[in-house]
C-alpha cells in the first residue's frame, strides 16, 4: 500500500506558476501509474495529468502547453508544474497512485490552490 501527501499549494495570481509534490511512502513508485486531479467548490473531482510508468503523460485540454506532470521514481515524488494560472484553475488538487496489474488506487488528501489578484 502507498500512502500520497501533497504539498506546494497556495496563492498564486493569474500568470503565476505553483509547483505541486506528490510525496509517497510505503511502496515504490515505479509499481504505479500516478496522476493529479483537482475539485474546484461545487464541482466534481476532474482529471488533470497522469503519467505511467513508462513515461506516457496525459492531459486535459485546458493544462496543455501551461502543466508539466513528472515523476521522480528514485526520490518517490511526483510533479506538477503549473504556469501561466488562471482564476479557473482555483481547486483542491489531489495525487493518484494506480497500482500496476491491480485494482488498487490510492488518493491524497490535497493540496489547495488559489489563483487570485
């Protein structure tokens, strides 16, 4: 079992860049597929960014060419690097860690980000 903390939210105004961890423990990560979602209040969990364990990265229409998503497998982190915010991309953002060969998932707790003048 792998257990997801992730860190790096914050404040940030619109053009500003925030860069999210997804620091995990209990397992190594290059047994999972990892990937980040957000929930903005009133709304629905949605996909972000996902990369597997081969490197295949995935994202949402409205992260690409602002988010890069990365994984460091020897420091058990995973990235996101968020530039060029907008209000819009104001959410709670949450790691996911899919298991390889299973149909075990595993969430963090989330980190809130806030894009704001």
């Amino acid at each position: 079992q792998v257990q997801l903390v992730e860190s790096g939210g914050g404040l940030a105004k619109p053009g500003g860049s925030l860069r999210l961890s997804c620091t995990t423990t209990g397992n190594t990560l290059n047994h999972y597929s990892m990937a980040w979602y957000r929930q903005a209040p009133g709304k629905e969990r949605e996909f972000v960014a996902s990369i597997s364990v081969t490197g295949a990265i995935i994202y949402v229409d409205a992260a690409k060419g602002r988010f890069t998503i990365s994984r460091d497998n020897a420091k058990n982190i995973v990235y996101l690097q968020m530039d060029n915010l907008k209000p819009e991309d104001s959410a709670v953002y949450f790691c996911n860690a899919d298991e390889l060969f299973t149909d075990n998932y595993y969430w963090g707790k989330g980190t809130l980000v806030t894009v704001s003048t």
